[in-house]
C-alpha cells in the first residue's frame, strides 16, 4: 500500500491559503458593490430597478467565485470560499468602502460644477430661442385652421351640382322645377 496522498487533497497550509485568497476576493467583490452603489448615487431608479442591480451584484459575487475556484482551487468548490469572500466584503466595506463613496461624492460634486454651467447656458440659449419657435407653431398652427375652415365652407360644388343653403330646401338634395 502506498501512503502517498492522492492530488486532490490539500495540507492544512494550501487550505489556509485558499481561505485567505477568498477573504482577498471579497475586495473585487466590494468594488462591485461599491460600483453599483456609484450609479445609484448619480441616476435615481424605482424600486425594482435597485432590486434588479443587487441580483445583478449577487451574480457577480457568485461568478467571481465561480472562478476563483476553478482557478485557484482546481475546480473545487467549498463553503467556506464563500465564507471568506463574505468576510472579506464586510472587512472592505468597514475600512475602505465608506471612505471610497466620500471620495467618489467628492469627485463627483467637483465634476458636477462644469456641467451646471453648460446647464445654464443651455437653459439660457432655449428660453431666448423659445419665442421663435412658438412663434413659428403659432404660424403652423394658423395655416391649419384656415386650411379646415376652407374644407368646412358652406357653399361646396359636390358632384359638380352647386348646393345652395336657402330657406326651404333640405341639407344635401336640390329641388327639382316644376
């Protein structure tokens, strides 16, 4: 009998290893996180949509470990890589997360100043622009209305028979002489 131990057990030290690595994958993991929290901060969305990004996020997670494990632990998966990404997440969000989202408002509140002042020029070039174009609506909107009342006249040649609208004769048929 061999006492050799087969290739797909591991020393207590490679598991140590890959427990750390995990609880490392929790850093990737967080700036996902962080990343989907980002774009929450700049476009506001219903509740469904934030639901839909955190399933998202989650699939994510499970990817990144997913490949962790194929990668890294050949092909083996074990709860406690998920454990440690876990620990990981919690331990980056706690130090670095909340620091990171200070940083990424204050980058932002910075970028935001220049588009405020294109903003304005903007407003101001639409409301110095608006009364010519509500004047030439108003133009449109006239010619329409006089193209109806020409369809809606009274005196019309229907079937090249002139309607005349006098007292006594019904709407549509001509008397005949008698």
């Amino acid at each position: 009998m061999s006492s050799r131990i087969p290739d797909t057990y591991w020393t207590i030290r490679e598991e140590l290893a890959l427990f750390g690595g995990s609880c490392l994958l929790g850093i990737p993991t967080g700036l996902l996180f962080d990343g989907f929290r980002a774009f929450r901060r700049c476009v506001r969305h219903p509740a469904w949509a934030v639901a839909i990004e955190d399933a998202l996020w989650l699939l994510g997670a499970a990817v990144l470990l997913l490949v962790y494990a194929s990668a890294c632990a050949k092909g083996v998966f074990r709860a406690y890589y998920a454990a440690g990404c876990l620990l990981g997440f919690i331990l980056y969000e706690m130090t670095l997360g909340q620091p990171a989202m200070r940083l990424f408002d204050a980058v932002r509140k910075l970028l935001a100043v220049p588009f405020r002042w294109v903003k304005a020029g903007f407003i101001t070039i639409c409301t110095k622009l608006k009364p010519r174009f509500v004047g030439f609506a108003k133009i449109r909107i006239r010619g329409q209305e006089n193209t109806q009342k020409r369809l809606q006249r009274t005196n019309k040649k229907v079937y090249n028979v002139l309607r005349n609208l006098k007292k006594g004769q019904t709407h549509g048929k001509i008397k005949t002489p008698r």
